[in-house]
C-alpha cells in the first residue's frame, strides 16, 4: 500500500506538516470491494472495484486542515502539501520519532477468491427467498470489502490496519392483490472466509421473505400510547439513533446535543447503562485502530443513569480536553475524521424476556425496527416498526404493520422500567456530515411503560 511511497518523503512530508499546528498526520488507504447482486431471478450486476489515496491533516487549535490525493507521485504530494499549507501560518518543524508502531491485520480476506463464488451466494439466496407465489421480488446483496490503512502522525503513532467488511441481505416483496409488504433482514460484520463459511445468508433469505409474507396477513397497529416491549431482536436502532449520536463531542460540545453540559448528571433510568465498544468481535462497528491511530475501547457513556463520557476524535479530545475515546472515524481518505459511534450498546438487564412479556396486560411488542428520523437538539424521534406483535394478558398475539414509535429519546430513557439479560445486535451504515461508517448497534429486551404509537 504504502510501498508507492518512499518512507523519506512520507516523513519529511510530516515533518513539514508539524510546523502549521499542534497535531499533523498522514492517511494512507488501500480498499478493494467485491459484490454480487440478484435481482428478479436474474444476476443483476458485478461490482469489482479499487481505490486508493493519501490524505493530509493538521489541527491548529480548533481549527481542522484537510487536502488528499488518489496520485501516490512525489510531484502530486508534494503539490497536495503546498495546497495545504498555503492557508497556515508556520511555525518550527518537529523531529519525529515514532514511539508506536504496529500493524495489524483481521481475517484473511475472501475477497481473494474468485467472483464466481460471490454470484453463487445471491443467486442461492435469490432461490431461498422465494418460497411463496406470493413473493413477487427479491433482491439479494453480498459484498465483501477489504480496507487497508496506514497513519503517521506527530503524536509518534505509524498504525497499520487491515479489516475485511462482509455484508449480505435480501430484500422480499410479497403482494396478494391489493397489499405489498416488504421484508429485509441484513446479517454481516468484520470476517475472513473461514468465518464466512458458517454464515447462513439462506436462513437470512428465508427469513426476509417470511417477515414480508407475515406482514401481508398482519392488521393495522392500533395507535395510542401504550405500553411497548422492544425485544433483543430489534437491535439497537433506538439507542443508536435517539441517544447515540447526541454523545458524540462534536455534537455536544456544539449546543446541537440535548444531553449537551450534562456530564455527571442522571439522564436515564437506574438501570441503564450505554457503552460503545470498538472492541468487540466480528462486529461491523468493530476496529483495533480508528481511522487517527487511536486504539477502540469501551466506553462507559451512561453508567447506572448518569452521564459520564462523550465519543471524541483527536480534535474534541483536545478542544474540550476530555479523554481520547478512539471514535475518529472517516468514510475514505477522500474524509476528514470526525466523532463516530461504533458497537453501541443499552447493557442487559436482570429480567427474563419472557417475565417483561407477562407483565404487559395490553400493549406492543417490536420484534424488528426499521429507519426513522431523530432531532439530537430535542432528542425527539420517530421510528418505524417492521415487525410487531400485540400483547394481550401476557401473551404475543396478533402480528401488526405499519406501526411507528414516537417520542422523546431522554424521557424514554429515563422512563424503561424493565431490562432482558438478553441482548441482541443490529448493522447498519451510519450516515453523518455526508460521510457512511460501519456500524452495529444493541440492546436487551426492555419496556416502556407508555410511548406513543402510531398507526390506526
């Protein structure tokens, strides 16, 4: 990756960098992505793609300095430096010693092998997903992708990383006539081809068309406050969404976050504890480096109700002078790092799934969640529900569609009464300032004694 450059130039690079600011550092990346997609019985497209580029950066008190480059020449970084400095002030350049140096690697990367094996995973899940006449589409997705980084940088730090991304999915439309519902379930995370080998996208398949079908046949929710169950099997969306992002730094330190100027205050249920964990494995938000060669950790935000840390990347660890968390994050060198979520978690509770159940007389349990919209400034949100289930005296009833969730992400947080020892993990992609991340979110099966339900 790096051999493109000579390490002479990528050092002295950085050394003429440490003059314009407190922190510079050099970003090199290497990506290659492999996928397959089935659509309608037929193989739809091929994706076969590589890129590559160096970036360079230098924080200057609060301020944030970025230019990159896809030509690895000494004319075009060189060229890509004066670019950069020209809007910078210099000061003395700084000896670098590196004091860390590692290189790590996760997973052997199946992209290595041929295509042909990639086209017969979709189309096999294609086969799977139609179990039903009522099944009128299916799309399906597997695409792995290889990401290869290097950061220099003025703190002494030359972190290499390797991370191989595997997702699959399928997206089943079912239609009787007068209805269409659809159903997605996505299964991935960080994995090498042995991993790959033990991942049952049929069963993720059989499972979207089945949740459609289930759908087509499901009444309208009932709409009214009530009190809901979100079981493990909902994933984190909740947490992610309407608490999540309103502790990372950026936004907090920024006034744009309701839990903004609330550090070591209650803001959620005894209960409750949230931790985002780069560290976990096989998890899509997971990492042994961030994208500024910080190690992940898990950080303990909510700890027992009580606020207790920010997310930070180097340049809110500095402003705010709060700890370095290792949630800097960038899309490609094409980015700016900037505070991003990793695995974020709502920690298991005490109670079995099944007592949280029974102790519901009336209300709503949401097996899955889909997308919604939150405001971290208010921390009020809307998601929707794609699979759920009345609860009558106890008991799972009647499958329900189109239901949504709305309300107030503290005030639901200081209000869950009950927590699963279960937990269980969603993925996604996690869009911020126009830039995408991997991550993966969780939760045990917990109750909200009343939230607003939106449906008939």
């Amino acid at each position: 990756m790096s051999g493109k450059v000579s390490e002479e130039l990528l050092y002295d690079t950085l050394k003429k960098l440490s003059s314009y600011g407190q922190y510079a550092e050099i970003f090199i990346e290497s990506s290659k992505k492999q996928a397959a997609v089935f659509e309608n019985k037929i193989l739809d497209r091929v994706e076969n793609a590589v890129d590559s580029g160096l970036a360079l950066r230098v924080i200057d008190g609060d301020k944030t300095f970025f230019a990159y480059t896809n030509n690895f020449s000494e004319k075009s970084i060189s060229e890509t430096s004066e670019e950069l400095t020209s809007a910078l002030k210099a000061g003395y350049e700084k000896d670098i010693a590196v004091t860390s140096r590692d290189s790590v690697k996760l997973y052997l990367a199946p992209s290595e092998k041929d295509i042909a094996d990639k086209i017969q995973i979709v189309s096999d899940m294609d086969k799977a997903s139609r179990c039903d006449s009522r099944i009128i589409q299916s799309t399906s997705v597997y695409s792995e992708q290889l990401k290869d980084t290097r950061v220099i940088n003025t703190d002494g730090s030359d972190i290499s990383q390797s991370l191989c991304y595997v997702t699959g999915y399928t997206a089943a439309v079912a239609s009787d006539g007068k209805d269409m519902q659809q159903g997605y379930i996505p299964l991935g995370g960080l994995y090498g081809e042995p991993e790959v080998q033990s991942l049952d996208f049929i069963s993720v398949s059989e499972e979207s068309a089945r949740l459609a079908l289930k759908n087509l046949s499901a009444r309208h929710a009932p709409a009214g406050m009530m009190t809901v169950v979100l079981g493990s099997s909902a994933g984190g969306t909740m947490v992610h969404e309407a608490v999540g992002h309103g502790l990372e730094a950026d936004l907090a330190c920024n006034g744009m976050s309701v839990y903004a100027g609330k550090l070591g205050q209650k803001v959620a249920a005894d209960i409750i504890t949230v931790v985002d964990d780069g560290t976990l494995e096989h998890k899509r938000g997971s990492f042994i480096y961030d994208d500024e060669g910080v190690k992940s950790g898990t950080n303990i935000l909510i700890d027992k109700g009580v606020l207790k840390s920010y997310m930070t990347d180097r340049l809110y660890s500095a402003k705010e002078n709060i700890c370095l968390t290792g949630n800097g994050r960038r899309q490609s060198y094409k980015h700016r790092p900037i505070v991003r979520m990793t695995n974020t978690m709502i920690m298991p509770g005490s109670e079995t799934p099944e007592d949280i159940i029974k102790s519901v007389d009336k209300g709503l349990y949401v097996a899955r969640m889909g997308g919604g919209q939150v405001n971290t400034v208010t921390g009020d949100f809307v998601f929707e529900v794609t699979e759920g289930y009345t609860i009558v005296n106890g008991k799972l009833c009647d499958p329900v569609k189109n239901a949504t969730l709305i309300g107030n992400g503290p005030k639901v947080m200081r209000e869950i009464d009950m927590l699963g020892s279960d937990i269980g993990f969603g993925i996604g992609t996690c869009g911020k300032e126009g830039q995408e991340v991997p991550v993966s979110d969780a939760q045990p099966t917990l109750r909200i004694p009343k939230i607003t339900v939106g449906g008939r």
